[in-house]
C-alpha cells in the first residue's frame, strides 16, 4: 500500500514542478513558438535521436547473447527494449527497472534459459552505464574548464560524479576480479540462519551465472570491445542532442561546452532516483543551466522549455512505441506487475521459472569460438 502512495506523491510532485516551470517560462515567452521554429523536421530527428537511447544497448546486448551461444536475433532486443521503456520511465531510475520483463520476454519468444539471459543483460548494462559515465567524465572537465559560472557549483557535481563512478567501478571490478559477489552474499545470508535451504540450492545457480559475467567480460573480449562500441552511440546521441534543438531552431552550432554540460546535467537527472521521468525534476534543470550558461539573456527560459518539452514528445513517441509492443506481444499482465514491484528477478526465477525443456534446447548452441577462448 505504502508503494502505491509513494508513487502517487512522487506523480503529483512531478506535475507540479512542471507545471511550475513550464509555466514559469509561459510568463517570459512562448516555448510552442520555439518548438514551431524547429520544425517538423528537427523535431523528427529529436525523436530519432531519443530512439537511439534504448536502441543501441540492445542491439549491443543482441551481440553478447549471440557470443554466448543463444540464438536471439537483434529484433527481438529492440523489442523488449522498448517495451521497457516505459517500465524505466516510472521506474526511480531512467536505466533500471525494466530488466525482469526483458529477460521473461526473450526467454519465452526464444525458448532460452533465463540465467543465461539474465547473465548477458547484466554484462549489457554495465557496459550502457559505462558508456554514460566515460562520456560524462570527459564532458564534465570540457564544461567546467570552458564555462566559468559553472566553476561555482564543481563541488556537487564532482561529488555526485565521484559516488556514481566509485559505485560502479567496485561493481565492474567484483565481477572482472570473479569475486562472486552474488554467491558471497547467498553464503553471508546462509550463515547468517537466513532461509538456508532455500539458499542452498541457489548457490549453484548464482555461480553458473558470475561464471559467464566473468566470462563476457574476460574471455570474448573482441566481441565485449564491438558491444560497447554499438552501445557508446546511446551516450553519443545523448550528448548531440541539443545541437539538433538549437541548429533547427536558428542556424546556430552551440558549443561543445554547453553540448557537454547539458549532457552532465541531463544524466545525473535520469541516474538519481527521483520523480517518473524526471518529470518536473529536468525542467528545472535545464532552466536553471541554461540561466547559468547564459546561452540567451532574452530567451534563455523559453529555450530551456522548449528544449524540455521537446524531450517530453520523444519520451510521449518511446512511451507510445513500448506500450503498443507490451500490448501486441500479450506482456500487459507481466508489465504491470514489474511496474508495481510484483515480479523481480531472483536465481530461484532464473532456473526454476525457465520454460521446460529450455536447457535442453539451448545445449547444443555452445557459445561463440571468443566466448570458450
């Protein structure tokens, strides 16, 4: 019940702060008219852009599970890519939520074991948040090196860069180190008095599991290095987003700097739990960054609305897409329970959940030549 509330509050929260903000711009100038100097081509290429975002980790994620031996073809990653989105978008962060529908989703269309999905999608979203974080630690030092104003506030953004790269890194390094984290916490919980046997037959699952994490991240390295580099695009894209709102809009190429510090901003938003969608949370944001970067002293509110709602209609096109997907692929009842934080994904789920007979079929498609080196 107290999860319903929440996320009740957390809503109205969200469209309060919007409506405050955008109408806070409404006061200074006309967002729509800015959005009408875009035009419908700008504007398509904005959503195409936002598409970016979901579409190449998965297509990246197609290449590991292809590595591992599980013949899942790319439509199918972008499938249950976007049909996460709109799992994500409700979700506390904008990258996470929505993996228990993806592994469900490719396990059931393909007949494949559910571990071994959920082993190579761990492995595709450290490699996503990898790439966000490479790029927001090079636009960070370009926007504070080239934009003094944003010198004064260095100390929250170096901090909250510091605590997201330090998380990570000891995420990334456990698995790479092959410290079997997961099946160290099951042993922890085990001695603990904590459902031991239950536990027990757990372990089992949870080393098979870190072995072939280990294995993705060690072992079929050429594969790994041309994943992260189809997944790098999303980061990319992210990053030259504005420079498709504002040479739409006048003519104008802005500045790597300004490219860079609304990357920084944007990201940190969608990775700290926060409002669905950053809703409300982002156009404060960006209003307040584009009043610190002085990109306009006469406009700046106006086209740091018309960027944010800009960004709403990719998010409305993204969330239309995956919604339509959730429904015509018959996953509505799946992803409403994963919405509410009914369905998780747990090792007990990966084995015991996998449809019959899924081991014995995925046998005989033993991982690629890199994958066994």
């Amino acid at each position: 019940m107290w999860k319903k509330v929440l996320f009740a509050c957390s809503i109205l929260l969200g469209l309060a702060l919007f409506a405050f903000f955008i109408g806070k711009a409404l006061k200074e100038g006309n967002p729509l008219k800015v959005i009408g100097d875009v035009g419908w081509i700008g504007v398509s290429l904005f959503v195409l852009n936002a598409a970016l975002v979901p579409a190449a980790p998965a297509v990246g994620w197609a290449m590991l599970m292809r590595a591992e031996g599980l013949n899942v073809p790319v439509s199918t990653a972008l499938k249950a890519a976007f049909m996460g989105f709109p799992i994500n978008f409700v979700a506390p962060s904008m990258y996470l939520g929505a993996e228990p529908l993806k592994v469900i989703y490719v396990a059931k269309a393909h007949d494949v074991p559910k571990r071994r999905v959920l082993a190579t999608i761990v492995v595709s979203k450290f490699q996503e948040v990898g790439s966000l974080l490479l790029v927001m630690l090079v636009a960070a030092g370009i926007a504070l090196w080239r934009i003094p104003d944003l010198r004064r506030h260095q100390g929250l953004l170096i901090g909250a860069m510091g605590i997201l790269v330090v998380c990570f890194g000891l995420g990334l390094y456990s698995f790479i180190g092959n410290f079997k984290p997961t099946e160290k916490f099951i042993n922890l919980l085990a001695r603990l008095g904590v459902a031991k046997r239950k536990l027990a037959r757990l372990r089992s699952h949870a080393r098979e599991m870190e072995h072939i994490i280990h294995r993705s991240f060690t072992r079929g390295w050429r594969t790994f290095l041309a994943a992260q580099a189809v997944t790098l695009v999303s980061a990319v894209s992210i990053l030259l987003r504005p420079w498709i709102f504002f040479y739409f809009m006048n003519g104008r190429f802005l500045g790597s700097e300004y490219l860079c510090a609304i990357y920084v901003v944007t990201n940190l938003i969608n990775m700290v739990p926060h409002t669905p969608g950053g809703l409300g949370i982002f156009e404060g944001g960006m209003l307040g960054l584009f009043n610190i970067m002085n990109l306009s002293q006469e406009q700046g509110a106006e086209q740091a609305a018309a960027f944010s709602l800009m960004t709403r209609i990719g998010d409305a096109v993204l969330l239309m897409v995956g919604i339509y997907l959730i429904i015509h692929l018959n996953m509505r009842a799946f992803a409403k329970s994963v919405t509410k934080g009914e369905q998780k994904l747990t090792m007990k789920d990966a084995v015991i959940g996998s449809p019959p007979g899924a081991e014995a079929v995925s046998k005989p498609a033993a991982p690629s030549s890199e994958a066994r080196s």
